[in-house]
C-alpha cells in the first residue's frame, strides 16, 4: 500500500497483490476483500477489557475502551487503546487511564479475523514515559 493511503484505496493491481491473486480463485480473492473491508472498520472503542489473576485464576474488570488511535498495515489493524479504569484498577495502579497497544489480524487461512493474542495494557505514567523514550530514540 502507497504511503499515506487509506485501505480502501489500495492498488490491487500492483505486482505485490496480483503475485499474492495468482493461486487464489475468484471467491477467495473476493472474500479476502470483504475481511479488509471488515479490517479497517473493527474498533474496540466502548469494549471492557479484563484480566485473569496469574495466581487464584479469576478475572477482574480492568476497565472500558474510552478510545484509541489506529493503523491498517495489509492484514493487520494495530491500534493504541485509552483504557478508563475500573475504581479497583485506578486504586491499584493510581492513574485513571492506562494504554495497550493491540491488533486484529485476518486469519492465516483469510477466512475471519481475530484479536491479536498478546496485548499488554500499562497505567499512563509509564506509558507517556515509554512513548518518550521511544520518540527521543528513534525520532529525532
């Protein structure tokens, strides 16, 4: 995909897609269009997110997706979720907010789309430190 476009204004006719077409029936190709399509509209904005206790096995609320920002890059859709915490949660970890950088991605076999396995979630202090970091290193 050209820099700067958006995904349903990919080129399928550049050697890079119709090398990946070249196997694929006319269905398939047509239904791998549709989950792209799918792709770029999935958001996670209003969805509760938890977590499973490493020691006792239940699961707390951590808190609901308040927004996030988003990039499609072929078949996958990474996103950064802003986090509202739970009153546990904002106890515990003393921020209201916190971050987890995520994705969804279209199955190996193009058939669905599932949520991307690992996905960390941290309070916003040490995510504003971490977004720092990263931009002073690799940035500028």
């Amino acid at each position: 995909m050209e820099k700067g476009k958006k995904m349903n204004e990919i080129d399928f006719n550049t050697p890079q897609w119709q090398k990946y077409f070249k196997t694929k029936s006319p269905e398939e190709i047509e239904n791998f269009k549709k989950l792209l399509e799918e792709l770029q509209g999935k958001t996670t904005k209003g969805k509760e997110i938890w977590f499973k206790d490493k020691e006792d096995g239940t699961f707390s609320k951590v808190g609901i997706v308040d927004d996030e920002v988003s990039v499609v890059c072929f078949d996958y859709k990474y996103f950064i979720q802003k986090i509202k915490y739970t009153s546990p949660w904002v106890e515990s970890m003393g921020e209201e907010y916190g971050y987890r950088i995520g994705y969804y991605t279209i199955d190996a076999k193009k058939t669905k789309i599932l949520w991307g396995q690992y996905a960390s979630q941290i309070p916003a202090i040490f995510f504003k430190e971490l977004i720092e970091k990263t931009s002073a290193k690799f940035f500028s």
